[in-house]
C-alpha cells in the first residue's frame, strides 16, 4: 500500500523478502573494495543512483524525471581474489507497482572503475543487468568526510518540505497524512555520506511510531544542489520503504 502518491516522497508498506547466494568459501573483503557513489542507465530513461558503503551495504534509488521509482538495498560481500559479489538481505521495492521483491544480486567488479550487478527478483523469467560507474566527481565527492552544513537548510518538491538543522535535526512533511522527524549524522565510514534515522508520526499516519534507518547524500545536479534520502523501517510483520529526492529551497 502506498501511503502518498506525492512525486518527491514515496513510502510503500509490504511485507518482508530477502534473498543470498552463497559466498563460494570466499571471505569477503574489508573494507568493501566496492565502496563508492555509483550510477547506472535504466532502460526507462532514468538513473540508478547508488551507494556501497565501506561495510558492504548498498543503498541505490532509480531516479526517473526527479521520481523515485524503485528502491534496490541489500547487503554485499565482494572478494578481492577473483573479483566478484554476491549478496544477502536483497529487497527490491517498486513504487510504481506498490510491489516489494526478494531476490539474489551478484555480479563482478573493478574497484574505482565499474560494477557489473546481475539481479535475479523472485518469480522473475529474466535477470536485469546494472552496468554502473562511478559517480562523476564533479557531481559528488564521496571519499570526503561528510560535514553536517552541506546538508542543513530547507529543501522541497512538489509540496514536500524537508528541514535539516545544523545540528543533524531532520523534519518531513506535507500534503500527507505522516510526519517523518529523526535526525542525520555524519556516517561512521568517515565518507561523504550521512546516517539517516526516522521516526512517523501523525494522528491519521498508519504506521505511526516506524522507525527508519537509512542514508541521506547531498550531491550537485544541474546547478543545483539536490537531497536523496532513502531508508527502511523492518519489522516481524512488515518492510516500509522510503525514499526522498528534493532540491534546496
């Protein structure tokens, strides 16, 4: 079920799925020789636009006319002796279907230079392939410590206003029955990316008292400086999903 149809905020409440593969023996390398800003072209026009972090956790939002689309997260484990990922806890939201999929993603990659991601959805006949590169710089910085000024202010889209203190404070609202309100935080990994937790609440919010984890980037498009957000509240008896792209007001 989708909660608000509003184009810069999309959150989907459904239940839980992951997916794995297994890791051939292999122990993964540390930190994720994969850490980094990516981008991928989708066969729909729009852009994947994603994050490994040095841990291995990916977070990646298919953007599409300023339009989160999907939201693609997962836990990886890349081995540097042969060059190649699997991954676990695979969770594959579709905005536009109000759909969640489970599912295995694996592939290869060279560290700085490409990743080839190869995503099997649970129930799927065909695989989607993600050729993705790295994040231009001139775009985003993502091996610099991320500092909380890059990210206070006000943001908005489409009658979403986001507000960030410049002590990490963080408000959600607009033509929506939820509230999101938590905070961001420099992420421990000392890159250019925050740690994103969130709170709903309002009186008519169905799932009032979710609490999100996520990541928040701040990156230079076309002039302007624009706000991703993604993040997931997972619980025993249900996955919510949010995910947020906004331009400073």
């Amino acid at each position: 079920m989708r909660l608000t149809a509003l184009a810069p905020l999309v959150l989907t409440a459904l239940l839980a799925a992951c997916g794995g593969d297994d890791d051939g023996g292999l122990e993964p390398t540390l930190p994720s020789p994969m850490s980094g800003a990516w981008q991928a072209s989708l066969s729909n026009g729009g852009t994947l636009n994603a994050v490994v972090l040095d841990d291995g956790r990916m977070w990646a939002v298919g953007i599409q006319n300023s339009y989160p689309g999907i939201q693609l997260s997962a836990r990886t484990y890349a081995y540097a002796e042969n060059g190649r990922f699997d991954s676990d806890r695979v969770r594959y939201f579709d905005y536009g279907l109000n759909d969640l999929f489970g599912g295995t993603l694996q592939g290869s990659y060279v560290a700085n230079n490409s990743i080839r991601a190869d995503l099997w959805l649970d129930g799927a006949r065909d695989k989607s392939t993600y050729f993705l590169q790295p994040m231009p710089a001139s775009m985003f910085n993502y091996n610099r410590p991320a500092v909380l000024n890059d990210i206070a202010g006000s943001w908005t889209s489409d009658g979403m206003q986001v507000s960030v203190g410049i002590n990490g404070s963080f408000e959600m609202a607009g033509d929506t029955s939820c509230r999101a309100s938590g905070s961001v935080r420099p992420h421990q990994s000392q890159k250019n990316v925050f740690a994103l937790n969130l709170v709903l609440s309002g009186p008519f919010c169905t799932f009032a008292g979710s609490e999100f984890d996520g990541i928040a980037v701040v990156w230079r498009s076309n002039g302007k400086d624009e706000l991703m957000a993604t993040a997931l509240s997972v619980n025993a008896n249900y996955t919510l999903s949010l995910s947020l792209l906004s331009v400073r007001s």
